[in-house]
C-alpha cells in the first residue's frame, strides 16, 4: 500500500501519520492536501465551526470535534496512531478578537494547552505550529523582518498567537518536543476553484465582495509614509504556504528542531497594487474610493523569508497574480454567502 492510501480506517503502519487540526479550513485543507500528495499519512481533527467537510479528501479520515475536548484529542490520537500534529485549528478574525477577548484566549490558548496535554499523554513528540505576522504588532522598519524582530502583538489574536509559541517550546523544553512555529504573512489565492477562502475577512475577498454587489472596494488610508501612500504587506500564496508545512513535517521527521519561520514572499506590495492585480485579473475596470485609516493598520509588515529558505529549502512559487487569478475562480465558482 502506498504511503497516503487509505490502509486499516487511516493507521499507516510503520509511517508517521501527521494529525492537523483545523484541516477542514482555508489554510488547513490546502495544507492536508499537500501532505496527502507528498504520500504522508494525514488524519484531519476539526470541529466543522468554519471549516467544511467537503474540503477534506477522499481516503483522509476526519474526526469532527474540537481541540479543547482533550479526551477526543487524545482518543483520536491513539486511534490513527498519530505521530506529528499541524496546529491550525484557532480563530483568526482580528476584530472579533478585539470584541471577544474570552473567546480567542479559550479557543487559542486553551485548545493549544488541550493539544499538547493529548500530546504529553500519548507520547506525540512532532508539532508544527500555525503562528502568525500578527505576532509583530507595529513594527517600525522599513526592511524586512527576521523572525528575532521584536514582537509586541497590539490585539489579543496576535497575542494568543504569541503565547502560544511560548506555551509550545515551554512545554517542548520540559517534555522533549520538536517543533517549527511558522508564521504567516498575508495569505491569499487558492489550489483549486473549490478550496477558495470562505471567510471574508482579508483584502482580496473584500475587494470581490464590494465587485459582487456593485460597490467600489475601499483603500484603507492613503497617507501612509509609502511610495503610493497605502499600506504594504507581504502576500503569499496558500499553496506555497501549504508546502512550507510539508518542508517543515519533513524537517520534523528527519530529526529534532525548535524553530520559528517566517511564511512570505519577501515582498511588500502596497494595497493599490493589489487593486491593480485584480483589475488585470478579473478584467473589470473599477475605481476604488481611498477612506480613513482602519485601526491598528502598520504601514509595511513584510518578511524576511531567508531563515526559511537557508535552514528547509522552501521557497515562494507563485506571485500575486497567481493568488489573485485563483482567488477570484475560486469566488465565482463558489461565491460566499
Ligand atoms: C491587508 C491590507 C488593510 C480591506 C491580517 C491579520 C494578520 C494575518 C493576515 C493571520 C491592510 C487593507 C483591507 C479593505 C483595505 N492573519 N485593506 N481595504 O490586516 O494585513 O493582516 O490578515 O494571521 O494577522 O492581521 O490583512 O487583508 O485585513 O488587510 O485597504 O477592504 O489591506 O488596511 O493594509 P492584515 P487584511
């Protein structure tokens, strides 16, 4: 039987199977799949509160329930004989983290501290964590970050996000476990026209949204100190994204680690550039109106992408064009509600 097919209900005997929680998601379903045609053995934990299940694919076991159950986490565990765990599954909407502080620490913090209590009790000695740019806050610098940049997240997602990769190599210190923090930058496009992002939360969806009902998409604040005046950010596309994961479950297996990577292009694009790539992408003419500052916006947050590049060999594939294009497939094929 081949290394990710379907062998004993999802047991992958004398393999590694990699369990990744919130694999149903945006980001989650693209990184299984990656795992899935790198021939890992994957087992997707997920509670189905965002994600679908639809999004999982054939011959990938899926256990529908939440990482702050530590009985089913753990269960799951000895069940698909899990050997290593991608850490997805958290909120991740900024603003209602702003408005639901409670929420994002019990889902964020509380779910990790239930992952890796499963983990310790089952011997699962394998993590990669899904961390995040947001860990940065505000930084000043015109020049890229590198991953030892001061973090001083300014909302409680960036915050949970930043306590969790102290919870995680707290507890890798006392109990012997490896493990690569990745953190995100902008994440954008899509694998495929159904593994579109849902959630419309981030720029590109934005912008398809105001497209889809007739409005002129916002630019949020247009005298930043920048060359066009709107803000700077790293995009990246999930599939690349996607096989920093499988570079890092790699590295993972050949040996012990505890790193923090930063997940970007190394390229910072303003937002009337990214205005500029879907009006060549979907081929609508459209203007946009520049508003006031949204709150809490740094002016440039783009990565330095060398330690990931030097230390796993990944790099970024696909431009912006390519996350546009694939991002509005996905949103026409599939449009959300
Ligand atoms: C991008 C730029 C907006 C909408 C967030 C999280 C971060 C990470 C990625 C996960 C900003 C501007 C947006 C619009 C606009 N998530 N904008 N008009 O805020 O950079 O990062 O998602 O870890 O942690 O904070 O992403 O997509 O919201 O905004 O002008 O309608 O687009 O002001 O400059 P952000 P975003």
């Amino acid at each position: 039987m081949a290394p990710g097919g379907g062998w004993l209900g999802g047991v992958y005997p004398g393999l590694m199977t990699w369990m990744v929680t919130g694999g149903a998601g945006y980001i989650g379903a693209h990184i299984v799949k990656s795992l899935h045609d790198s021939g890992y053995g994957v087992v997707v934990f997920d509670d189905l509160s965002t994600g679908e299940g639809r999004k999982v694919p054939d011959g990938v076991p899926l256990v529908e329930a939440s990482v702050l159950d530590a009985v089913a986490v753990e269960k799951a565990m000895r069940e698909h004989n899990v050997s290593g765990v991608v850490h997805m599954a958290a909120k991740k909407a900024v603003g209602e983290s702003v408005e639901r502080p409670l929420y994002y620490y019990r889902e964020n913090v509380d779910g990790l501290l239930s992952l890796l209590e499963a983990m310790d009790a089952t011997g699962v000695k394998k993590m990669v964590y899904s961390s995040s740019a947001a860990t940065f806050g505000m930084p000043d610098s015109d020049d890229p970050l590198a991953e030892d940049y001061l973090c001083q997240p300014i909302n409680p997602y960036g915050e949970t996000k930043l306590i969790g990769e102290w919870l995680m190599r707290d507890v890798a210190t006392a109990i012997g476990l490896d493990w690569v923090s990745l953190r995100y930058f902008n994440v954008a496009g899509a694998g495929g026209p159904e593994l579109g992002d849902t959630g419309v939360f981030n720029l590109i969806p934005m912008v398809f949204r105001a497209l889809s009902t007739g409005k002129n998409p916002q630019v949020f604040g247009s005298d930043y100190p920048t060359p066009d005046g709107s803000c700077i950010r790293d995009y990246i596309h999930v599939t690349d994204l996607a096989d920093a994961h499988v570079a890092s479950v790699k590295r993972l297996e050949q040996g012990t680690a505890a790193e923090i990577y930063n997940v970007g292009r190394g390229e910072g694009v303003s937002v009337i550039e990214v205005m500029d790539a879907v009006r060549s992408a979907t081929g609508l003419d459209f203007t946009y109106d520049l508003v006031d500052r949204r709150a809490g916006d740094p002016a440039r947050l783009v990565a330095s992408a060398d330690k990931i590049r030097t230390d796993l060999g990944w790099t970024a594939e696909h431009d912006l064009a390519a996350m546009v294009t694939s991002a509005w497939e996905a949103w026409q094929a599939a449009p959300p509600d």
